[in-house]
C-alpha cells in the first residue's frame, strides 16, 4: 500500500516538476518573442515618421533659405536612420534625428511665417505626436528586455534559459545627444 | 450512509484532488504571464496582447441594482441558501451584470474603449448582506426583488438570502490584460448605415416617386445620384447631431480571438500576482495532498474491508 501511495507521489513529483519547466520554457519563449514584436512595433512608427520628414523639409525650404544645414542635417540623420541594422545603431541614428528635430522646431520659432503655415503646423504636432508615441514604445520595449534579462539569470528560470541558449538582450538606451540641450544657432545673414 | 457511501466521497475528493493540481498550474501560469508583460500606456498602444493601468471613465450612467451606486460596470447574484439536511448550499436565484456595456480607460496619456464581455473579472465583492436573526431586508433590496418578482418571503419570515455586488465605479484605477483590436471605424460604420438606408428607400415604393423628379416613371442616373447624396447628407446631419466621432473608437480593449485572456481588476499587479501565487500553491500542494490521503484511505479501505 505504502509503495502505491510512494509511486504516486513520485508521478506527481514528475508532472509537478515537468509542467514548471514547460511553464518556464514557455513563459520566456513569450517574453522573447514580445521582445521582437515591441521592437517591430517601434519600427511601424520610425517608419510614419520618417515618411514625415521629407514633407517637413520641402515646407520649411520655402521659409528658412538660412537653414540649409539643418535642414540639410536632417535629411542626413534620416538617411543614416534607414541605414541602421543593430538595436544599438539605431538608437544612435534615432537620437540624432531627434535632437535634430528639436532644434528645428525650436529654430523655427524666429520664423513667424513658418510658424503660422498651416501645413507646418500639422507637422510638428503630428511628428511631435509620433515623438511621443515612440517613447512609450521604447519604454514598453525596454520593460521587455528588463523583465527578459532579469528572468534569463534568475533560478529556476536561469537552467532552462542555458539549455536553450537564451542571451542577454540590448536595451534601447538614449544616447548623450539626446540627453543634452538641443542646440540652438541661428544662420541669419549678418 | 450506505456502505460504499465514503468510497464515492472519497473517490469525489480524490479527483478534485488532481483537478486543484492542475488548476494550480493553470494558475501559476497567469501569474507568470501577468508578471511577464509589461504595462503599456495608452499613446503608444499597440494591437495585440497588451496590459494597462488606467482609470475607468463612464461612456453612459449606470447604476448597480442592489446599493444603486454609480458605476461603470456592475455585477450581482442574489442566492437563497436550501438546507439539505444537516448541510445545506447558496442557490442562486437572480443575477445580472452590465458586461454589454463598453467603458472608457484613461490613463493620462489616452483614452481608449473597453468592451468587458467575455472578461474574467478579478474583483473583491464591494457589497454583501446575509438576511437572518435580527438582519432584514433594506428598502432598495426590497425594491429590487418585488421589481424582479424574486419570492423572498416564506412561512416563517423572510428566506436566508445572500445579497452580493461587484462593480467598478468612476475614475477607479484599473489592472486590464486584454487584446487591442481593430473594430470597425467611422466611415466603415458610415459606409454601413449608408447602404442600410439606400436598402430600405428601394424597397419604399411611395419614397421611390419621390426619387423620380421628373415624373417619367423611370429613375435616370441623375435621380438616382441625386437620391443617394440627399441620402447621406441627411445621415450626416444625423452623425454629427449625436456628437463627433471619436478617433478612440477605432481600436477597443477586449477578449481576443487568439488570446483568450482578458482580466480585469480593481487591484493592483502586484496584489494580482500575490493572490494568483497563493492559489497557484495551494492548487498544486494542496491538491497533490489531499489526492495523496484519499488514495491512502481507499487502499487502507480495500485492503481492511474490502469493497
């Protein structure tokens, strides 16, 4: 009787123990997978974004002939944007561009046609919205790899993370451009 | 008690055994995946699996049925407890909930629609009364039964009746995991009613004389694009007279068609976790335990007396 009671106890002891490490396995299979979806999900907005630069440029044109390298440097940040292949890179490119960004709109105030166009208006609330958007995207992202990184070295998680080979993953972290002061400089004619 | 009576129990007892083990699991696995998903504001939103923290807000007024508090959801069961004969269990004879009714979620940085059908709810009851020795029934409890003709009263008094309210009120911050998914948009609505009431002209002869403006019996081209733009410029007016539509509408928290998880809470992730951690022990523990000494005592049962 004893030996029945034993055996089954070890067959709960066995489901017990497989059903936690399917659960773990599982469980960081979503998290990895979440990870690719949120960056692909920042993607979509990088991309309306930069589908909104070009239109910013051809209007600002028109009103800042004196601004031609900032304009000209923007144009540049987009270009180095869609080059970028590595989580880090595009980071970089994408701080660079938003600082870029910034300054523009913050140039833009010493223009007040620009600033009364209509067409430049939307744009700046849209691209400024956009802005937004990413951030918090960024942030999910970032809880993503947080909870991913912290999971992949924590036990019992950490056995089958090694079994499957599970790395560390890079953060989106914001660059020091982006951390400073945007730079204002104004090309007026002297 | 016949004499096989404990070996049914015993065998009822031994199978809900392994049914908690298993539910433990269950629940250790929402625990894993509330713990895994981090929250997400409403401003960066994306479709699919998504978690918030975010205060409700009422699309429409309602009020709960039993305390009459504003809400913007709400769920009741009224039970009456049959005794059989020394035990006895809650019956429930009325219950009801507004999970038809859509709420807004707004967490400072959007607002978006939830759609509760289909949520299971992770709420603590916020109203229970038990009628008995010295408790009778208030007036808006009576109310409520006499309107719902429930029988509460019997021979000798009033029935032993359990009153229990859930609800969700007004700028209540809320725990959601649920699906954000597309639903049909303004101009595909628009597009719909449009459609609809072409329909129902067509089928109107007395409104087709109308549409033939020169009276030939024939509806040109003309009469009939004529038709179709006073068609939907009268459904216009009608759209913005009932207010302007909301770009928020677009996409709506609700059950998923893949994911079909979708919690709602009044507590917080944290005590979420808490809670789901306990019944995830217990479940497995517990279950494993209690399966473990029923199989004991119907071994010991067959080997002393047999079946």
């Amino acid at each position: 009787m004893v030996g029945i009671i034993a055996l089954v106890a070890f067959l709960f002891l066995v489901i017990g123990v497989l059903f936690y490490f399917v659960s773990i396995y599982n469980g960081l299979i979503r998290i990895s997978r979440n990870i690719d979806k949120s960056w692909a999900n920042i993607d979509v907005l990088l991309k309306q974004r930069h589908d909104e630069i070009p239109k910013l440029v051809k209007v600002c044109e028109g009103y800042m002939q004196y601004e031609r390298d900032t304009l000209e440097k923007i144009t540049a940040a987009r270009t180095a944007c869609l080059g970028a292949k590595s989580v880090g890179e595009s980071a970089k490119a994408e701080g660079e561009l938003s600082k870029m960004l910034k300054t523009l709109f913050a140039v833009a105030e010493n223009y007040p046609d620009l600033k009364a166009n209509q067409n430049f208006m939307q744009l700046q609330q849209r691209i400024s919205y956009l802005e937004n958007q990413i951030a918090d995207r960024r942030e999910l992202y970032n809880d993503s790899v947080n909870i991913y990184n912290i999971r992949i070295h924590q036990i019992p998680d950490m056995f089958v993370a090694q079994m499957l080979q599970m790395k560390s993953r890079e953060l989106f972290k914001i660059t020091e451009e982006e951390r400073g002061d945007v730079d204002i400089k104004f090309d007026l004619p002297k | 008690m016949s004499k096989s009576d404990d070996v049914v129990w015993a065998l009822v007892i031994c199978g809900f055994g392994v049914w908690s083990f298993f539910w433990g699991f269950k629940r250790l696995r929402r625990k894993r995946l509330i713990e895994n998903i981090p929250t997400s504001t409403i401003r960066g939103l994306a479709l699919g699996l998504v978690e918030l923290v975010a205060k409700a807000q009422k699309i429409k007024t309602l009020k709960s049925p039993l305390t009459g508090t504003e809400c913007v959801f709400y769920r009741y069961t009224v039970e009456r407890y049959e005794s059989r004969g020394r035990s006895g269990r809650w019956v429930v004879t009325a219950k009801g909930d507004s999970f038809s009714c859509p709420f807004w979620l707004d967490d400072g940085t959007g607002r978006i629609m939830l759609l509760p059908a289909g949520a299971e709810l992770m709420l603590p009851v916020d109203y229970e009364f038990r009628t008995g020795w010295g408790k009778t029934l208030s007036p808006h409890l009576t109310t409520f039964m006499e309107k719902n003709y429930i029988r509460y009263r019997g021979l000798f008094g009033t029935h032993t009746l359990r009153f229990r309210e859930w609800y969700i009120q007004p700028n209540q911050s809320m725990y959601v995991l649920g699906t954000a998914k597309k639903t049909h948009n303004f101009l595909d609505d628009h597009r719909e009613k449009l459609m609809g009431r072409l329909r129902e002209l067509k089928k109107n002869p007395a409104k087709m004389k109308e549409v033939d403006l020169n009276k030939d019996g024939a509806i040109s081209v003309e009469e009939w694009d004529f038709a179709v733009e006073k068609v939907e410029r009268e459904l216009i007016e009608e759209e913005l007279a009932s207010g302007k539509p909301d770009e928020a509408t677009d996409v709506v928290i609700g059950k998923g068609q893949v994911e079909k998880i979708f919690i709602l809470s009044d507590q917080s992730q944290k005590e979420l976790t808490k809670k789901l951690s306990w019944q995830a022990m217990t479940g497995v523990f517990g279950g494993a335990i209690l399966a473990l000494i029923m199989l004991g005592y119907l071994l010991f049962r067959i080997k002393v007396f047999g079946f």
